[in-house]
C-alpha cells in the first residue's frame, strides 16, 4: 500500500468519521459533498460523497412521501368529521 497514489489512496477510519460530520453541516457541508462527489480526484473520497449524496436524496424522497401522506389523511380527516 505503499506505492499507492493518492489517486487510490484509501481513507482511514477518522477521515470518514470527519467527512460524515463535514457533510452534515447545513449549507457549507451540502457545497462539500457537491465538491468531492464531482471533482475530487482521491477515488475512495469521490465514492463515498456519491453514497452519502445518495443516502441523502433517499431520505428526502422518504420524509417528502410520509409528510404528504400525513397531511393528507389530516386533512381528509378533518373534512369528514
């Protein structure tokens, strides 16, 4: 592992550990996971932004669906009494 580049390089433990907390940031960690998942050249990092990017559209898909699916039965529920 020592004639890696840093192309292939791989992330320690801490460093994932870091990035999670950096993309978890509001607005300047959404900018970072745009950043490494498109331009990064280190192939460990730009793999990881792309899953957590993904994992991330995941949830909104999944809070957009249960929120719509809240205010509907409420409302629905109110109309009917």
């Amino acid at each position: 592992m020592a004639h890696l580049t840093d192309k292939y390089s791989p992330i320690k433990p801490f460093g994932y550990f870091f990035l999670q907390i950096l993309y978890s940031i509001p607005v300047i960690g959404f900018i970072f996971l745009i950043i490494h998942a498109i331009g990064h050249e280190n192939i460990n990092r730009k793999n990881f932004a792309r899953s957590y990017f993904c994992g991330l559209i995941l949830v909104i898909i999944m809070f957009k669906v249960a929120s719509t699916a809240t205010f509907y039965y409420i409302f629905f529920y109110i109309i009917n009494l």
